[in-house]
C-alpha cells in the first residue's frame, strides 16, 4: 500500500475523508496508515502536520516506506472512512514563512547568483544561509521584490517532471536524484526542488520582512518572518516601542534620542557618584578611630556597601599598620579584615568562630559574614587582642 499523499498537489486542503488501512500500536500510541492524506509527514525543513483523524488527536505524522504514518493517541478501525483535518493554525504560517523563504532565495539567486546553503524554520522565524556577501541596502532591495511579489498574488504551482524532462529544466535545489522529484515554481520568480505544502498564490504571504543578517561562513546568514509571523513580531515590537516612549516621556518616533539621552545621563550620574564614593571613602577612612587598646580599627556601617568598604580597608591600612576590620551591610553581616601584621590566614578560624562567620582569604585580606550581632561584633573587636 501506498498513501495518496494530497499534501503534493495541493497545500491548502485541511479536510479530507480517507479509509484506514492499518493501525499498528506503538510505543506512544498507535501509527495509521490511511489510502489517501493531508497530513504532511514532514521534510525540506518543515515539521509534520497536526490535527485530528476521526475525532482522535494526530500529534504527527511520519514517512514509513513511502507510507504517511498518523500517531494517534487512540486506535481507528481498520477499513473504516474518517475525517482528517490537519490543524491549520499550525500548517498555515510554516507555509507562509516557507514560501516567503523560497521567494527570496530565488530572488537573491536571480540577482547575485548565490545559493541557499542552509534553512531553518523555526516556530517563530526563519533563517537562510546564502553562500555570499550581501549588504543591508541589497537586502532591503531584496525585501521590497519579495513583497512586490506578494502584492502581485502570483500563482505557486507544483510539477513532477519526467526524468527525461529533468536536465533541461533549471531550478534551485538540483540534486542528483532523477525520480520522483517535486518542483516548486512561484510564478515568474523561482522554481525550485522541495517536498513541503506551500501557499497556492503569494498574496496569501502576506508582509515579508527581513529582520537582519550577520556575516556567516563566509556569506550571510538572514533572519525571515513573514505572515501571522510576522504581524505577532510587528505587533511586539510596536508594544516595546510604545512602552519605552511611555517609559522615557518621549514621542515614538523619538525613542532613539531618549535612550541615547537617558544612557548619557546615566553615564554621568555614574562618573559623580564614583567620585563621591572615592571622597566618601576618604572621609571614612580619616575618621577611622583605633578601638580599645589599638587592637583593631573597626568600623560598623550597615549602608556601606563592597566597594566603599574595600576602598576604606585599602585607604586605611597603611596608616594603621594593625588590623582594620570594616563590618557592613545586614542580615548577614559582612566583613573585610585587613592587616599587615597580623597572618588572617592564622587569625581567621579563631575569628570565625567567635562570630559564627563564614569566609576566608589571604594572609593580608579575608571577607565573608558574620552571624552575631552588631553588639557582639563590636565588643569582639574591642576586647580580643588579635596580635
Ligand atoms: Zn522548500
């Protein structure tokens, strides 16, 4: 047996009644074979159809020996007729993206010569590999044809050429196979050797958009929406541009000078406030007052933060000569001790378990927390000779 496969002829027909054949179980359900089938079973870089077959979900279909497998989650009686209805919202916007692809590889092929190396169709967009250069302007010149064609609602057609017929015929997508090859001609624009439903006229496309490109392999890897694809991807970039005016108190259209405005303006704010922070530290770290008996210079600051608290440790150090030890933050408490006399590798351990903390470091500089409280801290630093 071998399933008509009406996918071939014509890719937008979504309802169908067909005969089972076979239903074999399987690991995840059961696989039927029907006489005739729109259930595209995947191939040429578009995934299988969906829907359902006699009121029973189909979650793919598969190519076994010529035959289009269903998956089913339920049996079907052999040799009963059923109703096949491929999902639509699935199939449809893979055509429109795959079509639209074929359009501008054709296009791009007719103009620059190069070929279409590599295509992905993605769930939300398509990518094309061309084995050449190509610059912005040339692509937004690809973009408007492509569209161009769309506007004109050309017809797609599918053809099966004899192999007689085969070597005199010019299209993309020239394999060595002389059988059974399947021609995709959008009218006027491009044919080419591909195994997958396509829309039956380009008007059906819709917008075709070129999202960008980067230099890949030596040529050009482009990013495609198109259709459904691309409304949702116009529709989400329009929301974005709309929530940053609204976010910047700026007009749309002047989004860019917001954001470049609003970057220069953090970037100064940034400058000034790591001036203020270095004259911060200073200060901190001139008032930085020996504790009981010069055990250690100790500091408590719950609002200080890494940066200020390293600062004011490596400013005062070499005035001090014994430990500084900097507690900041809460909930745990942190900790950077410093010293040049004392080893902290040594000193830590003892330290840590005076003060529940975690941590560790060198001989000269050690942080991590503390779990005791502020009270306990402090009289620790004030209290243990360290030396
Ligand atoms: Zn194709």
């Amino acid at each position: 047996m071998t399933t008509e496969k009406l996918y071939e002829k014509d890719g937008t027909l979504y309802d169908f009644d067909a005969t089972v054949l076979a239903c074999a179980k399987t690991e995840n359900g059961y696989a039927v074979t029907l006489d005739r089938t729109a259930f595209f079973p995947g191939g040429g870089g578009q995934a299988c159809d969906v829907g359902r077959l006699g009121g029973v979900p189909v979650t793919g279909a598969s190519l076994s020996e010529g035959d289009v497998l269903h998956h089913t989650a339920a049996p079907l009686a052999v040799g009963a007729t059923v109703r096949g209805e491929v999902d639509r919202s699935v199939r449809f916007p893979r055509m429109q993206c795959h079509t639209a692809e074929h359009i501008v590889s054709g296009l791009v092929h007719a103009r620059y010569g190069f070929d279409n190396v590599g295509f992905h169709l993605g769930d939300r967009e398509v990518t094309m590999d061309f084995n050449g250069e190509l610059t912005e302007e040339q692509l937004d010149g690809i973009e408007e044809q492509a569209n161009e064609v769309v506007f004109r609602d050309v017809p797609v057609t599918v053809s099966f050429p004899t192999p007689a017929e085969l070597p005199t015929l010019s299209y993309r997508s020239k394999l060595d196979l002389t059988e059974n090859v399947r021609l995709v001609s959008v009218e006027g624009v491009d044919v080419c050797a591909c195994c997958a439903p396509h829309v039956a006229k380009t008007g059906e496309i819709g917008l075709v958009r070129l999202l960008g490109f980067i230099r890949y392999k030596g040529g050009v890897r482009v990013r495609l929406v198109a259709g459904i694809r691309a409304l949702t991807d116009y529709r989400a970039r329009c929301r974005a541009a709309r929530e940053v005016s609204e976010l910047l108190s700026v007009p749309q259209e002047k989004i860019v000078d917001g954001v470049t405005g609003a970057l220069a303006a953090s970037d100064a704010l940034a400058q000034s406030n790591a001036a203020f922070r270095r004259r911060l530290s200073e200060l901190i770290a001139g008032d930085l007052t020996p504790t009981d008996g010069n055990r250690a210079y100790f500091l408590f600051d719950t609002d200080a933060d890494p940066d200020v608290a390293r600062r004011v440790v490596n400013l005062a150090l070499p005035a001090t000569g014994g430990i500084v030890a900097v507690c900041y933050g809460k909930d745990p408490t942190r900790y950077i001790l410093a010293s040049s006399s004392v080893d902290l590798r040594a000193a830590l351990p003892g330290i840590n378990a005076a003060l529940g903390g975690r941590g560790g470091g060198k001989p000269g500089m050690a942080e991590g927390t503390f779990s005791s409280d502020r009270d306990a801290i402090e009289r620790f630093f004030r209290e243990t000779d360290l030396r």
